[in-house]
C-alpha cells in the first residue's frame, strides 16, 4: 500500500468501526436516557428552571457533565448531546494520536493504537447513553495531550483541566499526578518530592470525606463488584466520615489477610473485565484489550520519560481507589483508563517489534 494512502486507511477504518459498532448499539438498545444519565438529565432541567440546588450540591463533582447536557435539555433535544459525544470521541482521537508519537511510537502502531481507542469505549461502556463516560473520556484525552506537551500549561489546557475536575469524581485522579510532575521536574530532589506527593495524594483519599455516608457502607459490605456485597451483615456498622476508617473497620471484622486478598481481586475485576452476566459476545470482544496488559506493562517498565511516568501515575492512583472501594457493575471504571493503557501498550510494541540499532535508543528509553 502507498504510504500516503497507508497514512488515512488505518484511521479512516478505526472511524468507520466506531461508528458501524455505536450503529449496532442504537440498533440493539435504542438511546438510553435512564438511571445515571435520567439524575443528570433532572439537574440539567432543575438548572434551566432556575434551580442549582443539585447542580451545586450532591452533583457539584459532574457539574461539568449536567452545564454539557443543558442547553440539549433546553432544545428538548437530549439525543444530541450523544451525538456531541461521539464528535468528542473523535476530535480526542486526533489528539491521542498526537500524543502518541510525540513519545516517538512509530506511525504505523500509533495510528492502530488510536483505532483501538475508537472501539474502547463502546465496547466497555456497551450503551449508547447520556452517561458521564461520553464526556469524561474525551475530556481526559485531550487534557492529557495537552498536558503533557513540552511547553508551559496555556488558558485552554486550564480551563480543560476546570472542566475535567468537576466531570467526574476521579477528575482530580487525572489532574493532580501531572501537576505533581511538572511542577517538580526542575527540582534537584524530585524523586524524593515525587514520592512524597504520590503519598500526600493517598492520604487525602484516605483522610478527606470525599465518599458519602451511603457510599462508606457499600465499602465496609466489602464487595469486589458493586451491588454484590460479600458481607452485606455490617453495612450498617460503620458511622465515621473517611475511606480509611471504613477499611480498619473491614479489617476488624474480617482480618487483615481477607481484606488484603479483597483489593487484589478488585483490582483483577477491574484489569479483568470479564463477567459472568456479560453476553458471550461482549467477553469475547473485550478479551483483547485483557490481552493487552502485558504490553501496557512492558511499556510502562521500559520507558522513562515524565510523559509516560505521568501516565502510570494516574493509572495507579485511579487502581488504588477501586481497590480501596469497589468495581463498577459494567466495568465503567475501566473505561476511562483504557487510552493510558493503549497508549503503553504502544510503547512496549514498539520496544518488542521494531528493529533498531543497539547503539540507538528510542526517545521514550531516554531519561527526562
């Protein structure tokens, strides 16, 4: 194949499965407005009647998501704003590709690295929705790409950075280890003060009352998936205000062996999603991605730069979290983390198959 028209067809292929996957979806399951994209949906109207009470109270964390869906509600239009959401998903894909070779991942695997990030979220998330994932995941890729450039933060990367914190309660998951990394990629002891903010960063999710009292309880019932709890007997028990009293309070009642045992196999639900009530279809065509991992890894242990170390850091504090909480039923948690994966998965392809000079390294082998 010519190379220029190499250059389009892999792209143009990644799109047009995107959209022929989203086609079989809304054929499927039509456009879902209900559970979490019907709360949002009220916020929006509540919003447009003058009312902010939800919008600056139990939702302040998905304010941005509940302003996007707004002026949709307002048109009395809500099936647009899925339609902005798939015009999202594809300007973001431009933007991982950017930041793909921009880690010097050669075009070929960059291009089928951002072809997969088109069919990832439809395959995890599996609806056609007004959900917060259609927002929070190209928020966070174009964040990240323009995060992560050389160059100092401008007005827009900020204002993404805005938007980003208040789309989603991990929103600060995504902001915080990149601000960590810039802010001390100057300093003669970064790694000691890269250390010590990766831990003052554990601690507020341990100490600040960041879940609710509701939430607190799914905790302390100790389930791996969400609405599965494995001790559903001391929900009730636990009246403090922090994760990390719920989790001494799990450890009291069952030991610290099971409670150790308990975040391994929500972290491996997680990486894993593979489910028991999931179609046959829907496992099959999520076990690439699982197969995925090992290369995410290898990435993750053979490059060096700030780019990609603030990549890992933001996996491993948004896996910290489900392991200290719970899965998602659908495995939604996932699906915000999966262009970091893809993007180190990038990276150990192109370690383990592309044929180099010993005497040369690639960029991302080399230290910052």
């Amino acid at each position: 194949m010519p190379p220029g028209l190499r250059r389009f067809a892999l792209p143009a292929l990644g799109v047009a499965a995107h959209l022929l996957f989203l086609a079989l979806l809304f054929r499927q399951q039509g456009l879902l407005f209900d559970k979490e994209a019907l709360k949002y949906l009220g916020a929006a109207q509540d919003l447009l009647n003058g009312d902010t009470t939800d919008l600056l109270g139990r939702y302040r964390l998905f304010a941005t998501h509940i302003l996007f869906l707004t002026p949709f509600v307002a048109l009395g239009m809500p099936a647009l704003a899925i339609v902005a959401q798939v015009v999202l998903v594809l300007i973001s894909a431009r933007a991982l590709h950017r930041l793909i070779v921009r880690i010097a991942v050669p075009p070929l695997i960059a291009t089928g690295v951002t072809a997969a990030y088109l069919l990832a979220q439809p395959l995890h998330t599996w609806t056609l929705s007004a959900y917060s994932e259609g927002l929070f995941i190209p928020l966070s890729v174009l964040f990240l790409e323009r995060a992560l450039r050389p160059t100092t933060w401008d007005r827009y990367t900020w204002l993404l950075a805005l938007l980003l914190l208040f789309a989603r309660p991990t929103g600060a998951l995504f902001i915080a280890p990149l601000l960590l990394l810039r802010f001390t990629a100057q300093l003669p002891q970064r790694t000691a003060l890269r250390t010590a903010g990766m831990f003052a960063m554990l601690l507020a999710m341990l100490l600040l009352p960041i879940l609710n009292r509701e939430q607190l309880q799914v905790v302390v019932g100790a389930p791996v998936v969400c609405g599965f709890p494995e001790h559903p007997e001391i929900e009730g028990t636990y009246t403090g205000t922090h994760l990390l009293g719920a989790q001494l309070h799990l450890i009291d009642a069952h030991g610290l062996s099971y409670w150790a045992g308990l975040l391994a196999r929500r972290t491996a639900s997680l990486l894993l999603p593979l489910r028991p009530y999931f179609s046959p279809l829907h496992n099959a065509l999520n076990l690439p991605f699982v197969l995925l991992l090992p290369l995410a890894f290898w990435g993750a242990l053979r490059a060096s730069t700030d780019t990609v170390r603030s990549i890992i850091l933001v996996l491993l504090l948004n896996v910290l979290l489900v392991a200290l909480t719970y899965d998602e039923w659908a495995g939604r948690f996932l699906a915000p983390l999966l262009p970091m994966v893809l993007v180190l998965g990038g990276v150990g392809l192109s370690d383990l198959f592309i044929t180099r000079d010993r005497a040369t390294k690639h960029p991302f082998e080399q230290p910052s």
